[in-house]
C-alpha cells in the first residue's frame, strides 16, 4: 500500500515537471520568462500541485480502503420528539464524519415514501427503517436490511395499545365503536400488527373496514403526535411501540407517561432495520457495515438514543417473515383513510 502510494506521488511530479516546463515555454512567447522574479515564476508549479492534490487524497483513500462516497446521506425515523431529534442529527452527523473521514448528512424525512425513491434515485446511501418500510425497499429493490436492532437482547418487541389511566378498557375489543390514532401508516408496531391482531382477534373481517369497528381512525405522524392524541382526549387510545411507554423518557415525558396505561400488547414485532442503498459498491457497504457496528464499542450511549439498542446482522427475510402474513391481512381489507398525519 505504502510502495503504491509512492508510486503515485512520483507519477503525479514527474507530470508536474512536464508541465511547469511547458507553460513556462509558452510564457516565453510573451516576454521573457527569466527576468520575471522566482517568486512570480513559481506560481504555475503551485497551481499544479494544487491541482492535482484531491486527486492524490482520494486515491490515498481508496488505497487505504476509505470510502468512495464523498457526502454520505442517513436519513432517521421522524418518531421523537423534534428537539431531541435535531441533537440525535447533529450527534450521528459528527460521529459518522469522524470515523469515515467524509461529509455526512443527517435527514428526517416525514414521509417514509421518500425513502423509496431517494434510495432507487441515490440520494440517500443509508436510513433508519420500521420493518414494514424495510419489507417495502426490499419488494421494490431498492435497499437491503444490513443492520437491526436488539431491544433487551432480543430481535424484536412488541406493540401496545395505549390509553389514559382513568379509562376503563382492558383489551382492545373494549374499544369498539371509540375513536383510536394509529402511529402512521408505515409503522410496523403501531399500524401493521395491530391491524393484523384485529383481524386474527375476528373484530375486524378479513374484507372488511377498520372503520366497522372503530368509530373514528386518525394517522399520526409518528409514535409521539399518536400518543399526544389520547392525552389531548382526540382519541380513547392509541397504537405504538411498547417501548415508547416502557422505556427511557426519549419519546414521552415522565407527567405524560404518568397519565396513560397499556391496555393490550400484540405481536411479534421484528426489529427497526439500518438499511442500505441496493447500489452501493460491496466495498462500501462493508465499510459502512463497520462503522455503525463500531458504536457498539466506541458509543453505545449515542446508539441506544438513536437505534435503541446493540446493532447487529441478521438474515433479512428470516427477520422479515411475519410481515409476510400481517401484510396480507392489511391488504385485503376495505381502503380506511382516515384523517391525514398530523
């Protein structure tokens, strides 16, 4: 690597001293060359050098197995809260630049059918996916799940219905003919599996509507503006994540968590994936592969505040399968639009 780098630096003078003598002869023609000051006559070896000099960097890096994208574009979840999540942004822009030695930046897309078109046009290299949105890519070949998730040691958790403390429902049938909030309609765990419970549960028909159940179905933007819905009284409840409820306070604040309950759980839910852009070089995606496995070790604090637990590799359809059954159960019933995200 060392002997091929030198190489290269020899190759790039000895074109160097090609051309200085040959602009040099040129300026000749002008006025004489040699009565102008060696400060003055130095500066088109300077502008050469100059020149040369990113291309010499960027096959310093190739040689040492840097990465070949220039601006590495990550896009997250928009399910925190705002604030927290531009600190989250910035936090990941700076962990990511330092050990790839590149620009990167940080996206919140707020409709994750961005996400399928940005992978297949390239403008984005890698984003923080529910599985449902990993299952999509996947169908369209966009992306490919490289990375996922271990919630308490395991490669997937559950989902929860959530209502306020003082209500008097103890399971998701007590909720007939009430007003609910899912998380969004791309959410595994508060949209996905509960829909696929309902039908397997028989309170929904297989062909039938959301809406013969529910008196009212609205669509967050994400699991807190969904939980924000039940608190305000908009809705008796509302489907997320159990560890919206369960864990830290990233996602609600303790006078929040205090007013609600978990009125019923459902699931399996596989895993939030890291997924990869379909056409990144093998090369690349292997260094990226190990720059995010590295926050296991060198920040597990920034990790967990963003992907909520240890990264690891999995088998993409194996961790996918269940989907397979709740997306068709979503599909056959009756289209429920509901209010838009909010």
């Amino acid at each position: 690597m060392r002997y091929s780098l030198l190489r290269l630096i020899l190759k790039k003078f000895s074109s160097l001293y090609f051309h200085y003598h040959l602009i040099t002869k040129k300026m000749k023609v002008f006025f004489n060359f040699h009565s102008i000051p060696f400060s003055i006559q130095i500066i088109p070896l300077l502008l050469l050098i100059l020149s040369c000099s990113t291309e010499v960097e960027e096959n310093q890096a190739n040689s040492e197995g840097g990465l070949s994208i220039k601006k590495l574009v990550v896009a997250l979840k928009a399910n925190k809260n705002p604030q927290m999540m531009l600190e989250q942004k910035n936090h990941l822009e700076e962990y990511l630049s330092n050990k790839l030695n590149r620009t990167v930046e940080v996206i919140i897309p707020s409709d994750s059918s961005i996400v399928v078109e940005s992978f297949r046009n390239g403008t984005l290299d890698v984003g923080y996916l529910s599985s449902t949105d990993a299952a999509r890519n996947l169908e369209q070949k966009t992306a490919s799940v490289f990375l996922v998730h271990l919630k308490n040691g395991k490669t997937f958790y559950e989902s929860v219905w959530l209502s306020l403390k003082e209500k008097s429902f103890e399971s998701i049938a007590d909720l007939k003919q009430k007003p609910i909030a899912f998380a969004s309609r791309s959410s595994t765990s508060g949209y996905l599996i509960p829909v696929w419970d309902l039908v397997e549960k028989g309170l929904v028909k297989g062909d039938g509507s959301l809406k013969d159940f529910f008196s009212e179905v609205i669509y967050g933007s994400g699991y807190v503006s969904a939980v924000e819905k039940v608190l305000s009284g908009e809705v008796e409840a509302a489907a997320v994540s159990d560890y919206v409820y369960k864990g830290d306070y990233s996602y609600l604040k303790p006078s929040q968590k205090s007013k609600l309950k978990i009125v019923q759980s459902q699931g399996p839910v596989p895993a939030h994936t890291l997924c990869i852009r379909s056409s990144i070089s093998d090369e690349d995606k292997k260094i990226l592969l190990n720059a995010f496995l590295g926050m296991n070790e060198d920040n597990p604090e920034l990790r967990d505040e963003l992907f909520n637990g240890k990264l690891i590799t999995v088998d993409q359809d194996e961790h996918l399968e269940i989907l397979k059954k709740a997306f068709y159960a979503e599909q056959n019933l009756k289209s429920t639009s509901g209010n838009p995200p909010s």
